[in-house]
C-alpha cells in the first residue's frame, strides 16, 4: 500500500514538472516572437528580385511580417543592382535590397537587420550569403513531424573595398 502511495506521488510530481517546463517554454517562444519585432525605426525597404524566386517573396513577407514597409521590384537583370550596390560576388545570394544608405543581400533575418539600425556601424551592407535552410523564405517543414529543417548560419557585413567580417551568428535548436 505505500509503495502504491509513492508511485502516485511521483508520477503526480513528475506531472507537475512537466507542466512547469511546457508552460516555461511556451513563454520564452512567446517572448522570441515578441522581441522580434523591436520599436527600430527602419526606413522603406526597396527590394530587388526576379519575378519567378518564391523564396524572395517569403523573405518580403518576413520583413512585413515584422513591421516594415517594403517597396517588392521585379527586375530582369539582378546581377545589375548587385553590381551597382558593390555586393562582392562571394556574399551574392537570390534578392537584394536596400534600406537607408545599407545594402542587404539575401535572406538577412529581421533580428540582423535590427541590429544594424540599432547599432548604425559605417558599412556598406549585411549579407546571408548562399541560401541555409531555416533562414527567412528558405524554411521547410516537414508534413510528418513538427520538425523543422534548419541551419546554421551567418550573417556578414561587407565595406566598399570588399572587406567582409561577421556581423551575427544565428542558431537555430534543432527539435
């Protein structure tokens, strides 16, 4: 009888617990979602992309998502604006963008494009170069699971001269 007594305890307590980590959880991705979208003030987005890239329009709809304004231009000839906003060939990815006098060149997520408004450095740009899985418009999930395929990846920030250094580190838990 009081072994019955203890196992009810335990696995009452180990509810308990569970509970706790869930709700504990449920809060932080809350407050994830909520930092996101920081009181920066950030100029009109005027974008660049080919008519046919899906994964640029997500990314557009990424930084809308998050309060910014964008301007979408469907061009022909991208490697024009990556050529007139000296976007090294190394950094050049599927969209450009421009904000204020900084170039943005590829799927940058909205946490990095804060960071540089809120920190102003003298750069010419930020870039995600290439395309990772996880990055905004490039997400894929799985209709299995609730997995979701993600990399890691950076975010780097170049100069005139072509000088590049790391701007920001984005993780992602894999689940």
């Amino acid at each position: 009888m009081t072994f019955k007594k203890i196992s009810i305890k335990r696995r009452f307590l180990n509810s308990l617990i569970f509970s706790g980590i869930v709700f504990a959880n449920t809060t932080n991705a809350n407050e994830i979602i909520a930092g996101t979208k920081e009181n920066i003030d950030i100029p009109k987005v005027v974008s660049y992309r080919t008519a046919s890239c899906g994964c640029c329009k997500k990314w557009i709809n990424h930084l809308k998502d998050n309060g910014l304004e964008v301007v979408d231009n469907m061009v022909e000839d991208l490697s024009a604006i990556k050529n007139q906003y000296q976007i090294p060939n190394n950094l050049r990815s599927c969209h450009s963008a421009q904000i204020a006098n900084y170039t943005i060149e590829g799927h940058v997520p909205i946490k990095s494009i804060n960071k540089l408004f809120r920190e102003k450095p003298i750069i010419e740009g930020i870039a995600v170069p290439g395309m990772p899985l996880g990055s905004p418009g490039m997400e894929i999930h799985s209709q299995d699971s609730h997995f979701h395929h993600t990399e890691n990846y950076r975010v780097v920030s170049f100069s005139k001269n072509g000088k590049t250094k790391l701007f920001d580190n984005i993780s992602h838990q894999y689940k």
